[in-house]
C-alpha cells in the first residue's frame, strides 16, 4: 500500500453495530464498503444516517453497497469486518469466504465468549482481530441509526498478542472519533464482556423484557446479578482468564447510574429475532462444565432460555 492510499474496509453486517463503526472509520479517512441485507435499497441510495448527541449527525455512505461479499470489486479488503449476530445455523466462515484475501486482517466485533476458533480454523493464515464494542445503539429505521451511549471499541489479536494491523485499525476508529482500546490479552477481555452480557441478557429476557433499572430495582435485583457475575468470574478464573478485582461492583454501579435501557437480547426478544443466547450464556455455561465449576444460576437461566427459545421458534 503506498502512503497516500486509503485503507479498504469491508464490513459484513451493516445493521447498528456494523454502520455505527463504519461511519466512524470512514470519518477517519478508510475507504469503507459494506454488505446489507434488509436496508441494501435504502443504503444504496441514502446511505445510513447515524444520529449522536456526542458525535453528532453522521452520513455513512458507504463506497460499495453490496448483496454478497462477493461482490466486492477492486480486490481484496486490508480488512473485512464481520459484525453479524452470532447464532446457530449461520456458518460465518462461509458467509466472508468469497471477500478474504490472503493480506485481509480478518475483525470480529461480535458478542460472546469463545467465538472465535470456528474463523481461525477457517482462516489459518489470516490475521484475525478480536473486538469488543460498548455500545448503545439501534437501528431505528431503513437507514437509519441511533447512538444512545458509549462507543469504545476493545479488540486485539486472537488468541494474544497486539500487531501494527491492529494498531493501524485503532488509529482509523481514533479519527473518527471513537475510543479505540487495545489489549494483548483479548481473550481475558471478552470474558471481562461476558460478567455483564451473561448476567443482564438472559435476566431482561426471562423477565419479560426488563431494562436495567427494572433489574436492578427490584427486591432481590442487585444481589441475583451479582450471585450470576460471581459464577462467570468463576468460570473465567478457571478458563486461564482471571478478572480484576472490583470488576462486578464497577459494572453494578456504572449500570445504575445510566438511564435505564434493554438488552440487546431483551430488543431481539421483544421483536421476533433470534437470539445470542448460545455464544453470550451457552458458551459460558460449556466452559463451567468443562472446567468442573458449579455454576447453578447460570445453569438455570440456560435451561430457562432453551425453553424460551422453543417456545417462540427463535
């Protein structure tokens, strides 16, 4: 690459997450394409507007709109961002196949714990750059995109270590105005993710679609979630990845003092999608057994959300 051209992005699942860091890496200068599904007609034509109070209205529109990976023109990306939902049935290796070059940095910002392996089989030579996003925000209409909160992007090399790729891919989030944090230790960090989304997921779905201020208000609230993040602590202490000391009570207060809102899981609930209840709680629940901790809460809500899901067909 010659030091005036730009760095080419692909990203796979241009849904909230995907083109909320989109306009952002397009706002610090990559040139930044994207697959859509459901919205392709209205990206193709307007582009996705990403409302922010803090970073204020953008206009993403990305510089190919396509149907399929493979139809991304001009050769390989420096990078593919692959920003779907996790669920089962979907062979994500499959799905980027045709868009991977042998130079493509291969970035996964998706939720759950040991996700990963399934892409680094797949793709033994490629880098692949694990990410994190702490986020609030929705697709609210075709095309449209609303920021709530936060925004920091956590990611690393998989299974550890931090390259110049990642480093470069950090410089692009930091133009565009978006808190770029990295770590060496990635995997650590995704169960760091997993105390929060392993807790508040499956409660605010079992509870009827319950936000965080209906979790954490009720009789009982605060101590059954803490009970729930001190079994994943276990289980990740247990995995090889030890958590900070004070992490939960740091997550427990940071989350009542944001205005009360819904899981992504509870939305998914709410409206009919599928779920992440395999990669955000099953995944944790196998690493519990595997690594012989007894994790009862945990065991339950899972049981709980399997009945859920065969209920509902999602």
């Amino acid at each position: 690459m010659n030091a005036t051209s730009k760095d080419r992005i692909l990203i796979i699942g241009a849904g909230a997450i995907g083109s909320f860091y989109g306009a952002a890496l397009q706002a610090g200068g990559a040139e930044v394409s994207a697959v859509c599904r459901s919205d392709y007609d209205a990206v193709r034509r307007d582009g996705v507007i990403v409302e922010s109070e803090r970073l204020g209205e953008r206009h993403f529109l990305p510089a190919q709109t396509l149907r399929a990976p493979g139809d991304y023109q001009g050769g390989p990306p420096d990078y593919l961002v692959l920003s779907v939902k996790v669920i089962e049935g979907v062979d994500r290796a499959a799905l980027i196949r045709d868009a991977v070059g042998p130079q493509t940095a291969i970035v996964l910002i998706e939720n759950g714990v040991e996700i990963e392996e399934e892409i680094a089989q797949a793709f033994p030579d490629n880098e692949l750059i694990s990410a994190l996003a702490f986020v609030q925000v929705s697709r609210v209409a075709p095309g449209r995109v609303r920021h709530f909160a936060f925004g920091e992007l956590m990611f690393g090399n998989y299974p550890s270590g931090l390259s110049e790729r990642s480093r470069r891919f950090a410089a692009l989030l930091e133009a565009g105005g978006i808190k770029a944090r990295t770590s060496d230790a990635v995997v650590t960090a995704r169960w760091q993710k997993c105390v929060w989304n392993a807790a508040f997921n499956p409660i605010s779905v079992l509870g009827g679609v319950l936000d965080t201020g209906h979790i954490l208000g009720a009789e009982g609230g605060t101590g059954f979630v803490r009970k729930v993040m001190e079994e994943i602590c276990a289980i990740a202490a247990a995995a090889g990845h030890p958590q900070q000391q004070g992490l939960i009570d740091q997550y427990l207060e940071n989350t009542a003092k944001a205005p009360p809102y819904k899981t992504s899981m509870a939305l998914d609930f709410e409206h009919g999608r599928p779920m992440e209840t395999e990669v955000i709680l099953g995944n944790a629940v196998r690493a519990g057994r595997r690594e012989g901790v007894h994790a009862p809460s945990l065991e339950t809500m899972y049981a709980l959300m399997k009945m859920v899901e065969r209920k509902t067909g999602h």
